[in-house]
C-alpha cells in the first residue's frame, strides 16, 4: 500500500499536545495506526516520538512503511525538528531495517532494555531523524 | 550533606507502577527530592528512570549527590536492572560530571534535544547505569 492510504483522524491537539493520529486503510478496514506527540514536554518537545501499531492480519502489506512515510511526513509539516524512537528491539529487525530504510539513525543501543518473552534481556535502538 | 539525609516518603507503588519518592532534608527542611519509576512501561520495565529537583536555596550543598546516590540504592534494592537516563541537558555540565561520578555512562548525546533559553537548541546525554 502507498502512503496515500493512511489519512488523519486526529489532527492538531492530542491529549492536550501537540500531536495526530493517523490511521491505514486497506478495502475501508483500519490495517494499522500512528500516534506522534512529543518525545519530552516543554524543552524537549521540538522532537517527535510516533507510536505504531499494524493488526497482524494486514502483515507483509507495506503498512508499517507507509504509516510510517506518513508519520515522518506529518511530523515534518508540524514543525518538528526531528524523530526519535527510544525502544526498537533489536531482535525485531524488520522494524530496524524498515526505519533505517526511511532514514533513521541508530545513536545507540539501550544494552538490555527489553524483556523479550523467549529470548531473554534484549538490546533496543535509540533512533533519531532530523525532519527537515 | 549526606545519603543518610534522604527519606522515604512514598515507597513501592506510585501512580500504579513499582516507584518510589524520595526527600532529602536539611535542618527539617525539605532540600530535594527523586522520584523513581519504570523508564518505560511492560517489558521495558526492569530499567529505571528518576526525575530529580533540588530547591535552588539549598544549591552547593551536595543535595543532588545525596539524591542521586540514594535514587541508585533504592532502585538497586527494588530490583531494577539498570538506571537510565533520557535527557541530560549537556551545558548543565555540573550534572554531567555527577552522573558520571556516579558511574553512569554515557551512551549517546541526542542532538538538539532541548531548546535551552539563552543558547537555542543543545545536546542532552542518553546516560545509562546498570544497578547490581
């Protein structure tokens, strides 16, 4: 799917922020969604954080791709000066390619960061995206 | 002053989640205080992050040292994994160096994470301790 599927239902003020919520559509039904709002309140909230979710039905369909455009998208015309996603497992590395992919750098891992249910204490990315 | 001046005032559940308050008090009065809580929540939730203040009136008294080492006592003893810190305002070096002085490390430094009022957009450090 393009990015041209995913439209806003939540647009401007969020929660009291400033942030959206944007859905993916695929044949009229919700295949997935994006929260952005700001990484950290008052001075640190020129950065955005997005949150992502896709149904597991939808799997495989570029989804989290053009959610993920969208976001970066929307960010930007906000006026965010940058992205930064704070816990992407590493053992997840469709999410870390996909993210590389749409011009994000990993400035670290979090060593251990994540209770992953069978592999144990798992490293996260801290990754970061000037929005320009 | 020292980590024997900081008190417990709120201990094991805080706003639902596993955390603690912390006061720190000089001659009855109440200096400085950390609150303790989950960096991040479900299986991120073994990290620890502490939000710290320290009444400017009692600044140069080693109130934030006191906190800080008491802040990784009780973490330690609650049984987070590690301590993490989010957003270490770089120019506030004298932050910088007392973290370090308390062994953590930095991991990486986000850059223009916070719009400092006199200096436009600084840097703040990832800092990252793991408690044993």
């Amino acid at each position: 799917m393009a990015a041209g599927h995913v439209r806003d239902v939540d647009a401007g003020v969020l929660d009291g922020a400033r942030g959206a919520r944007l859905v993916a559509e695929i044949d009229g039904r919700v295949a997935g969604t994006v929260e952005i709002h700001p990484n950290l309140p008052g001075q640190g909230s020129h950065v955005a954080n997005a949150g992502f979710m896709v149904d597991p039905a939808f799997r495989g369909r570029g989804v989290g791709r053009a959610l993920g455009g969208a976001a970066i998208e929307r960010a930007t015309k906000d006026g965010f000066h940058a992205m930064q996603f704070n816990a992407v497992v590493a053992t997840n590395t469709q999410a870390v390619k996909l993210w590389h992919a749409l011009g994000f750098e990993t400035l670290t891992l979090i060593p251990e960061g994540f209770r992953h249910p069978s592999l144990g204490l798992v490293d996260m990315h801290l990754m970061y995206k000037v929005l320009t």
